[in-house]
C-alpha cells in the first residue's frame, strides 16, 4: 500500500544530507509538490500516481542541485559558514535552540581541531614515560615512533568532528598524507635537530598546523561546495526503516 | 516546446511579469506561465525557487510566509520597486532582441 508520507520522506532524503539547501527550501519544495498533487487527485489520480506525476514536474535532487548549487556560490562565505554551523536543514523553530545548537556544533568543530595536539602531546609523555623516545634526540632520527604515535591519535581525536560529516575519512586520509610531509619538511629541512623541548613556539605551531590540515581543508570544500553531511545512501536506508516502523 | 537555453533566458523576465500582476506563490506562478504559453515551456518546476531567491537576494521581490485555508504554509513572492525597474529593463531588451530578429528573419506572411 502507498505510504506518501514514507514517499515524501525518500524523496526529501537526499535534500537534508546537503547543505546547500535550508529548511525553507526543502518546506517551499514540498509545499510545491503537494500543490502538484492536489490538483492531480483531482482529476481523480490515485494518492501515488497523483506523487510521482508531481515528482516528475518539480524535480529530483540530482535534478534541482545544480540551481540550488548556483544559489549557494552566491552566498557570502560568512553566510555559508553560519548556515552549516546552524545545520539549517534540520528546521528549528525556536532561535534559542538553533543557537544552541550552532554552539553545541563549534565546540565540536573546535574541539576536533585542538584534540590531536593535545592528545599526540600526552602520547609523546607517555612514551617518553616508557623511555620510548627520548628528549634530547632530534626527532627525525626517531620518525618510525612519531610516526607510529600520530597514527593512534587520529581516529580519536577527530570523533567529535565525525557528526559534520560521514566523508570526513577521505580527508582525514588526505590531511594525513599532507601533514606527513609538511610535518617532514619542517624537521628535516628547516629544524634538523628539532627535539621535544627544543622546538617551542616553532614546534608546537608546527605540529599544531599540521594536525588541522586535514579537517581545515575538509572544512574549507564543505562551505566552498555546500558539501554532503553523511552518506547518502545509508541515509536513504535509515529513514526508510523509519518510516517503515 | 521551448529548448532548454531559451527558457532559461525568458525565466526571469517571465517571473517578474507575472509578480507585477500580484502577490503570487511558486505553484501559481507556474500554473500562470504554463497557461499563458499553452504549456510551450517547461522545466524542472523546482528550479524556479533558486531564481526567485537570487531574485529576493539581489532585493528585487520579498517573500513572506502565509498559511492557506488547507493549513499549508506557502511562501508568497511579490515585487519591489526594484523589480519593476528590471522589469522595465528586460521589456526594452527583449523589445531590442525581437525588433533585431524581425529584421533578419523578415516579418511573419500575414494570413488574412
């Protein structure tokens, strides 16, 4: 039997996983379809005939996102930042909960970016603990440990960032690889005999900088192209059960 | 049927023609330009929303939110000031580009 509701729901799934289109669009589009369909049922259509009759008029998402995409190039980047942080697709009412929940979003955002340092920090401490790595010795010489250390903060550092985005693991991946070598020309060309204690503000920068490559850029494509929240097509596959419970 | 890129080249000055006639919603706007072509445009009907909100953007209509008798919200688009400006403007372009194109293309052979 036709469920329009489970209908509208599969069919406005792939609206909410993007950025680019806010609460007011996605009520504006559904108010449009079932305008459309008002007037196919009617003319005496069946509930589901009279939907996909007015699916096909007003479009799909593959359909509309190049229009809505043009919409958003032309929004300041202010205005994009404000509108992810605000997560406009999930429609407050209330201003007081959609600041809430802006802020809830920055912490995270912020706490994802600073977690790294400080974790690969206490990692290094606690190797040094263990008398894994030394102090006094430059640290390229012993690369393979950092190396080792860096890999163990990753997954944890970034979990509070991991709401942003399902994607998020394609830049991780790039941030890691930029970061390896930005993190490998700093102390083999320019501080050789960079050590822990040695390196300073230089150092802490260094390594600071390098740890936010990764969710810095993913940051910067996701307002530059109002990118994708999760994954689409699990997204699809939740609401369904949903709407099917 | 109009192709693709001649519609996107009419949309605009066909949606500022129809909000000059009044307040009017997306669904109704559409209704309005399909009736008055005799359905010779068409396009993706959701891709009207991203030209009105450019459209709002650049402070030629406003919009306001309005509940129908149904209980449906709807979003209704109506003119500015400056949008009757544009709409001036695009009648006198297109008025260039059809007295240009009547030119090279001779008149229509009158039947009567």
């Amino acid at each position: 039997m036709f469920d329009l509701n489970r209908a509208l729901q599969n069919w406005m799934a792939p609206f909410r996983v993007s950025h680019i289109y806010s609460s007011d669009d996605l009520m504006e589009l559904e108010s449009h379809l079932l305008d459309r369909m008002e007037v196919a049922l009617k003319d005496g259509a069946s509930e589901e005939d009279a939907f996909w009759m007015a699916l096909e008029k007003v479009g799909d998402e593959p359909t509309l996102r190049r229009q809505y995409q043009l919409g958003w190039g032309e929004l300041s980047w202010v205005k994009r930042f404000w509108r992810l942080l605000t997560n406009e697709t999930v429609g407050f009412t209330s201003p007081g909960r959609r600041i809430g929940y802006a802020v809830a979003r920055a912490v995270s955002l912020l706490v994802g970016l600073v977690a790294p340092v400080y974790l690969f920090a206490l990692l290094v401490f606690l190797a040094a603990g263990f008398k894994l790595i030394e102090f006094g010795r430059p640290v390229y010489e012993q690369g393979m440990l950092f190396t080792v250390l860096w890999g163990l903060q990753g997954p944890f550092s970034w979990l509070p960032i991991r709401n942003w985005t399902g994607k998020i693991s394609d830049w991780m991946r790039l941030g890691f690889a930029v970061a390896s070598i930005f993190v490998a020309l700093v102390f083999l060309l320019v501080h050789p005999d960079f050590h822990i204690g040695s390196g300073g503000l230089i150092g802490v920068l260094s390594i600071s900088t390098a740890f936010s490559i990764g969710p810095v850029l993913w940051l910067l494509q996701t307002v530059s192209r109002g990118g994708y929240r999760v994954d689409y097509d699990s997204l699809l596959v939740r609401v369904s059960d949903r709407a099917s419970q | 049927m109009l192709d693709k890129e001649m519609t996107a080249a009419a949309l605009r000055p066909t949606v500022l023609a129809v909000l000059a006639q009044g307040e009017n919603y997306g669904y109704e706007i559409i209704k309005a330009i399909a009736e008055t072509s005799g359905n010779q445009v068409e396009w993706a009907e959701g891709a009207l929303y991203p030209l009105l909100h450019r459209m709002e953007r650049q402070k030629l209509v406003e919009s306001v939110w309005k509940t129908a008798e149904n209980g449906r919200r709807r979003k209704y688009y109506r003119l500015r000031a400056e949008g009757q400006k544009e709409l001036v403007r695009q009648k006198r372009q297109w008025s260039v580009t059809t007295e240009l194109l009547t030119k090279l293309w001779g008149p229509e052979p009158c039947l009567t």
